[in-house]
C-alpha cells in the first residue's frame, strides 16, 4: 500500500534564457522568466520544480549554472534541473548553486557508468534518470535522445530497470508521442516500468485535464505528475488541482 503523499511538478523548459514550451518537442513559444515562474509556482503550491535547460546537449554546452542559481535563490520546495549535465563535476556546481536533483538523459546512456558514480558521489536521492521513450510498436517503448532527434533503439522498460538497478533515486518518464499534445499521460508506458523498479516514478508529457494527473497515479502508478503549458498559461490552478485529487482519494499535500 502506497501512502507516501503524490507530488505536482511544474516543467521549466528552458531555451536562451526563457520558459518554453512546444508540442512534441518542437514549435516553442515563449512562457516567461525562469526566475519569475518559478517564484509563482513556489508561493502556488507545487511541491517540487524540474527545470530542464533544453538546448544544452543539442548545442553541446553545459547547463545554465547562473540562472540555476537565480531559481533556487527564489524557491523553497526541491529543484531538480537537467540538460547538458555530463560530468561529476556538472552535477557538484548544480548542486552547490542550490539545486537538490539533477536529471541526467543522454549522459547516461552514452556512458551508464555514471548513474553508478553519481550515485556513489552525491546519494542516490540527488540523482534523477530522465527516459524519453516514444512507442515503436505494441507494448514497446524506444529511448531517443538529443531532443527526440535521435532513437538509440534501446528499450526504455529495459533502461528503465538498468538505471535503477545503478543506483537512480528516481525516474523522469516522457513520453514523446504525448507531449505537448493534451492527450493524457502514456500510462501503460508508466505502469509497466512501475512493475520492474522499486523507486519514484514521475509521468511526464501529455497532460491536458485534471483528471489525466489524477490518471497518472490510478492508471500509470506514477509518485509525481509533471506539467508544463497548462500550469504556465494558468489553464489549471496548482491548488484547484490538489483538492481535485484529495476529493478523488489521492494523497497530496494541501
């Protein structure tokens, strides 16, 4: 029986400085200061924020530290931010500027050692496996890569596993076919890499109602829900949600 209370996690996709978000990984349009959005969903009841600097890996550079810094100044719940994060190194500046978690993706599966030494160097809380996984065919999820540019081919119920089995303290699960859309969360993608780990699982892309958020823990068996659009164009109320969700027996912090 899970009694651990279920999060609400608003997305900064971070591009050139600004919040942005598209469909499907492309057509981005502006959403804000990272600094000034986190800061509202701060005082609007989120219980954590993922920031995700967007083009750091596509561009080959490392994560934005100094607006990082600017965030975590101006949040008071956990900031996990990813993008560009290569190194042992990349993980200490972003923890030591005041983030609690870091997301790791394509450093990962380049080299899945560093799951291993991540974990062994910071805690295992601290590290976060981001899959971007699209479905290639029945019951079969593929890893992409760089912004979904790039499909490894690797199965992400099978990666999902290894990372955990490395020492991942949680997993970011997008779904690629989902995001941006408003379509509801991939549940069956969720649910079945929630029967081979033993660790959070946060379902990401797709949400659009608020009963798919509450569909992500039912269905999905997700600990976290994470969204973008509708929480930065205020198309749903952090704190409305919530007690849809307590209304609907799902254990949130109110």
């Amino acid at each position: 029986m899970e009694y651990f209370a279920k999060r609400i996690i608003p997305c900064l996709d971070v591009d050139n400085g600004r919040v942005v978000k598209g469909v499907n990984f492309v057509g981005l349009r502006d959403a804000g200061d990272p600094v000034e959005v986190a800061k509202r969903y701060n005082i609007e009841g989120a219980d954590e924020i993922t920031f995700l600097d967007i083009g750091a890996t596509h561009e080959g550079r490392a994560t934005i530290v100094d607006v990082v810094k600017e965030v975590a100044k101006e949040v008071f719940i956990p900031l996990t931010v990813g993008g560009g994060i290569r190194e042992l190194n990349d993980i200490y500046k972003l923890l030591n500027v005041g983030c609690d978690k870091v997301s790791i993706n394509s450093a990962a599966i380049k080299q899945p050692e560093f799951i291993n030494e991540g974990a062994k160097r910071f805690g295992s809380q601290c590290i976060v496996v981001a899959i971007d996984a699209k479905k290639v065919s029945e019951n079969k999820w593929n890893i992409f890569t760089h912004g979904g540019r790039n499909d490894t081919g690797i199965d992400a119920i099978e990666w999902a596993k290894e990372s955990y089995d490395r020492g991942a303290g949680e997993l970011l699960i997008t779904s690629m076919d989902s995001d941006g859309t408003k379509a509801g969360f991939a549940n069956d993608l969720n649910s079945h890499i929630a029967e081979v780990v033993n660790i959070p699982i946060i379902a990401s892309g797709g949400a659009g109602t608020m009963e798919h958020m509450k569909e992500a823990f039912t269905k999905g068996n997700a600990d976290a829900a994470l969204a973008a659009s509708i929480f930065h164009f205020r198309e749903i109320d952090i704190m409305d949600l919530k007690h849809y969700l307590h209304d609907n027996n799902i254990p949130v912090r109110i």
